[in-house]
C-alpha cells in the first residue's frame, strides 16, 4: 500500500522510518516532509493545513492510508475532512482532537469520566484569575498556570509562589505569549512525582498500550529552565505491576469507556501525560498524536509491523491484534539550536552525520534542518536533531547516543548531559 505521513519534524522522520521497514508498504510519501527524509520517502511540499492540496495529492498517488502527525491539523479536523471523502486515516476527528486543543475540554473529559487528575479552575479574564489568587481561596498548591489552546508544548508555567503566579497570568492572558491560546488559563494544583508518557493506540472500541516513556521537557540539566517541546526521552520505564496495572484501568480504561459514552470518533493514538504520585497516576495532559521526541524511542523497540498496526487502528480492527516488543532500551538525545526555546540561529552547516550511518543501534532522526543538492545539512529550527541509541539495557542505549551526539557539530549546538540519568524506579507511595 502507499502511506502519507503529514508533517515534518522528528516524530514524523521516525514514522516513515519505521512505515519503510513494512513489507506492507509499497511507497511512503511525506507532507511537507524535511531535509532528512528524503533518502526514505518521497516529500511534497504541501503544507498540513492545505486540505484541498492533500486530498488531490491523495487521489492523485493512490494513497491507502494517511498517516498525521502533529496536533494542528487534527484539531482543525483534518481527519475528517479526508474520512469524508473516502479515505483511511490514522488520527482522530476534530471532536476528540479537542482533547488536546483545549485543556478545559480535557479536564471537564476527565472529571465526567472518573480520570484521576489535578484540582483546577478555569478564568477567561485575567482580573478574575487575578482576584481568585488574591484571595483566601487561593493555597500555595494552586502554581500551575495553563494556556487552554494549543502552545506547542510551552504554554504550561509552574511558579513558585502567588507572586511567581501574578506574573505567569500577566505573561499569558495580558502580554498574550501565547496569542489566542491564552484567552483562557487554568489554574491547577501542583502534583508532585515522577512524569512519564503513557500512549496507547485506540479504534474507539479496543485499546492498546504502547512502549512507556519518559520525556525531559526542560531545556537545560536538572530539569531547570522554561519547558521545551521535548529535550530527550528513553524507554521503557521500569514501572511496577501494580503501577501498570493502576495507568490501565483508572487512566486508559477509563479514557476508552468515556469515548464510548461521549461518542468521539477516536481511530489514532491518545497519549497521557502521567504525574506518578504518592495517591497514585493522574493525568496531567492529554495529546492525540504520537509524542515528540518519544516516536523516536518508541518505534524502534516495537517488533510489530507498525503499518499493520496504523492501518488496523484507520479501519477500526484494531481488536484482537497484539503488540511485540523488542528486548532492550533506547534512549534519544535531542540536539538543538543555542537560544531555543527563545530565538536562534539558522542556516549553520552540520557535521559528523554521516559517521554514524553505518551503525545499526544508532538512528538520526531530522527536525530542523534544510540541504540544497549534495550540500551539507544546516540547520532550519529550535529542535534540529533526535539521536537514538539502541542497547541491551538503558545504560548501554545512553552511553550510544551521547557517543553519537558527541560526533555531531555545528555552531551552538545544546543538549541535555542528563536524559535518562535518573529513570523511574524508585518506589513511590507503592506506585513505582
């Protein structure tokens, strides 16, 4: 069959990898696709929120299954656009994609449906918010300020006192950092934990969990500095029984029956963003696409036909189908402009690639780069590079992909010493 992958960063790089290696797939296309790809799929510059351009490029290529990447256009309903013409796509309607487009719609989601989550409330003005802090309602768990709308992963500011909170809710809903997705905050209670990264593919019917992982959202060690989309993530998390068997059935089972009961058409992949705390799981966020730079630790390790798995998901088959995972860890350092998330340089050349090539436990994933002809890479955004090592243990996969970082260069070059330095384990409360 012929696949689409819609997007162009890291997460998509590791989805068309991963779709080529399928004895299913007969060509992989990618829209717009990046600089990396273009060894492994055939791009076209089309870009996701062009529905008219898509669904031509559809027909025109005889495409059997559509394959979205990033959060934007499912929420804008690019899935439904191509479901009503005929088309099989790997990704939810807008109405569950709502999920993760907006925070409100997923905490009121949570609260109707049991989910364990924080204690929050909702302003849609800054002086209400700002009167509710000043008041004696207000506690010190209440720090967490969210812009409702999509922020690119950046719109969540954890503060450490009512001042810290002031200024978090002058910056979002006054200074509008975060344009219209700041019309509308929440204020949350701090959960105090280990973070991990649950995702799961789901028909709407049947659900089945995915390879754990923990992401590093901090763009500097030690998890200081503002949130990034992503600065590393290993798998899988060693989590007890009782933890995984706890995430199953108050988290995802509960998820499932309230899509069910709310009758979201839900055909893709729901990711949980999991605080583990001394109560228990609780879900801090929900995103309705493949995490980044997660896919990039997450398929490898999957032994599954992964376009077997995306294709059962479109048609709704996905029960009775199982998941194989490899035996090992990987581990994905994300390389990065100096500067990001701020402002950055572009256009600096990158070396040392092509090293590491050969190596069969060491993939280079691309995000933000461009190549004319020949050239060498250069650098074209805020994360430019995912580099994955594959080992028999965590230990063995971070040291490969921290060798491998090492013999990459170009000017500005930051990433984190510290992915996977501190995986979960030690027990917490009975959680794990």
């Amino acid at each position: 069959m012929n696949v689409l992958v819609i997007g162009s960063g890291g997460r998509e790089h590791a989805l068309v990898w991963a779709l080529r290696k399928s004895p299913m797939v007969r060509q992989v296309f990618c829209a717009p696709g990046n600089a990396g790809m273009a060894g492994l799929c055939q791009c076209a510059d089309i870009l996701p929120k062009d529905v008219k351009k898509i669904l031509a490029f559809v027909v025109k290529e005889s495409v059997d299954l559509v394959v979205i990447g990033p959060e934007v256009p499912l929420t804008e309903g690019l899935a439904d656009h191509l479901r009503a013409a005929g088309h099989k796509v790997f990704g939810p309607g807008a109405a569950g994609a709502r999920l993760e487009g907006s925070k409100v719609f997923a905490k009121e989601f949570m609260k109707r449906h049991g989910i364990p989550t924080a204690d929050y409330k909702t302003f849609s003005a800054a002086e209400d918010a700002m009167a509710f802090v000043r008041s004696e309602e207000w506690t010190e768990g209440f720090r967490v300020v969210k812009a409702d709308g999509l922020a690119a992963g950046k719109g969540v500011l954890v503060c450490k006192d009512r001042a810290g909170v002031h200024s978090a809710i002058r910056l979002v809903m006054e200074e509008r950092s975060f344009g219209e997705a700041g019309d509308t905050i929440l204020l949350e209670e701090v959960l105090v934990g280990e973070e991990i990264s649950v995702m799961a593919l789901t028909d709407g019917e049947t659900l089945i969990p995915l390879v754990t992982t923990q992401d590093h959202k901090r763009v500097f060690d030690n998890d200081q500095g503002p949130n990034t989309g992503g600065m590393g993530a290993y798998g899988p998390v060693p989590l007890t029984k009782e933890t995984l068997a706890r995430i199953d059935t108050e988290i995802l089972g509960r998820f499932l029956a309230g899509v069910k009961a709310d009758g979201l058409d839900y055909r893709g992949v729901i990711y949980a963003g999991i605080m583990l705390t001394s109560q228990g799981p609780r879900v801090l966020e929900f995103n309705v696409r493949f995490g980044d730079p997660e896919t990039q630790v997450m398929m490898p390790l999957v032994s599954t036909d992964w376009a077997k798995l995306l294709l059962a998901t479109a048609e709704g088959r996905l029960k009775g189908t199982s998941v194989r995972l490899r035996k090992g860890a990987a581990l994905t350092v994300v390389m990065a402009s100096g500067g990001y998330p701020g402002g950055f340089e572009k256009d600096l050349e990158i070396t040392g690639i092509d090293f590491l090539s050969k190596d069969k436990d060491v993939l280079v994933f691309h995000a933000g780069t461009v190549r004319e002809g020949s050239e060498p890479f250069k650098t074209a955004g805020g994360r430019v590079l995912s580099v994955t090592g594959l080992g028999s243990d965590l230990m063995s996969a971070r040291e490969k992909a921290y060798d491998s970082v090492r013999k990459i260069h170009f000017d500005g070059a930051h990433f984190r010493t510290d992915i996977g330095a501190k995986p979960v384990g030690v027990s917490v409360g009975g959680i794990g």
